[in-house]
C-alpha cells in the first residue's frame, strides 16, 4: 500500500492487464458514476423547471407571496447546481465559510429591498 492508503493502479488491476488499462478503467466507472449523478440532477432541475412554470400560474394571494414561492423554489435550483455542477459538496470548510458570508449579505440587501417597499418613514 501507499502513503494514503489506498491501492495504486497495479495492485488494483486485474491479472494479465496493464496498468495502463487499468487506470482506464478506473477512471471509466468514475466517469459513469459522475455522469449519472449529474443526469440525476438534471432530471430534478427540469422537474423543477416545470414546478415553477405551473406555479407561476397559481395565485398566492398577493404578489408579494407569489415572489416569495418562486425564490423558495429558484433558491432550491441554485443551491443544488452549486452543490453538483459547481463541486461545492465536496469543498473544504473555508468555502462554506465564504459561502455563508456572501448569504450574509444577500439576506441583507433583501432586507434593505423590503424596506424600501414598505418605507415606515412615510406611512
């Protein structure tokens, strides 16, 4: 075994191949398992995408809750893209400390947007 304990090419290689073939085709079912992993989420995003569309025809009441659906469900899009496409479940805690930073201040200027709706000062 190696340094991190995990078996090198050679060893994990069927008898009468190279280690050429392999790695190949290690790296093949890593290919296939990524691979289905992101049809997967691409079969959620487009199930979502439909979601979307019919509740955009559904009346919550005010447009202001109608708002409020739809960035529930675009939040929800946007968090799993960045989890998959973007490799952000596999990042280290520093990301998501940065991550948690930049929520920060987004959940701050919404609030400084829903101030600026309802204005106490002149009502």
């Amino acid at each position: 075994m190696n340094e991190t304990d995990e078996p090198s090419i050679a060893e994990t290689a069927p008898v009468g191949t190279s280690p050429e073939d392999a790695h190949d085709e290690n790296v093949a079912h890593n290919v296939s398992k990524h691979i289905r992993a992101y049809l997967m989420v691409g079969g959620t995003l487009i199930t979502f995408t439909a979601i979307t569309v019919f509740l955009s025809y559904v009346n919550f009441g005010t447009m202001k809750a109608n708002v409020a659906v739809a960035m529930v469900v675009a939040t929800f899009k946007a968090g799993l893209v960045a989890a998959i496409f973007m490799h952000l479940s596999n990042e280290k805690r520093m990301i998501y400390r940065i991550l948690m930073f930049t929520a920060f201040f987004v959940l701050g200027l919404f609030f400084l947007t829903y101030l600026a709706w309802y204005d106490p000062v002149t009502r």
